[in-house]
C-alpha cells in the first residue's frame, strides 16, 4: 500500500467515524452529496473540494467545527505531513 492510498483511508475513517458521532442521518446526507459528485469517502483526501461543499451545505457557518473534530483526529499527522496539512486548509476555506 503506497503513502497515497493510506491517507485516503485515515482520512476516510476519521470522516467517516465523526460524522457517524454527530448522527446517522448527517452520515448519510454526506454520502449523498459526495456520490452525487461520483466520489466516495475514500475519495474526500484527494477531493477536500467535495466534503467542504457537503459540510457547508448541511452545517452552514458551523462547519469548521466539524473541520477542527477532523484536523484534531488527525492530529501530530497535519504538523508531520504537509499534505495533509494541505487537506485541512482546502477544507476550511
């Protein structure tokens, strides 16, 4: 398993697992918005775009609560890799 694909996990889990804390119901309109852009969680690292649009679309100005429970999940990860530190930013904006 090459680097790429392993952050593409994480990042996914750690999604994945947070919005399944905030409820099933988020859980699935974020699915829904994310295969209604032919993605999948898996693909949320390479595509922040994507899961910023569905958190924005479902939590409005809170979403960067939903980003810090994110970037906290990961956390030494964002300071040790600078991709990732990149995924964070593209998901705050």
């Amino acid at each position: 398993m090459d680097d790429e694909q392993l952050l593409d996990d994480v990042v996914s889990s750690i999604v994945e697992k947070i919005l399944m804390n905030i409820g099933m119901t988020t859980y699935v309109k974020v699915k829904e918005i994310i295969e209604a852009h032919n993605l999948k969680f898996s693909d949320c690292y390479r595509n922040p775009d994507v899961l910023n649009f569905a958190l924005k679309e479902l939590f409005g100005n809170a979403y960067l609560i939903v980003v810090e429970k994110i970037k906290s999940e990961l956390g030494g990860l964002v300071d040790d890799d600078s991709r990732l530190s990149m995924f964070v930013q593209n998901l705050s904006k």
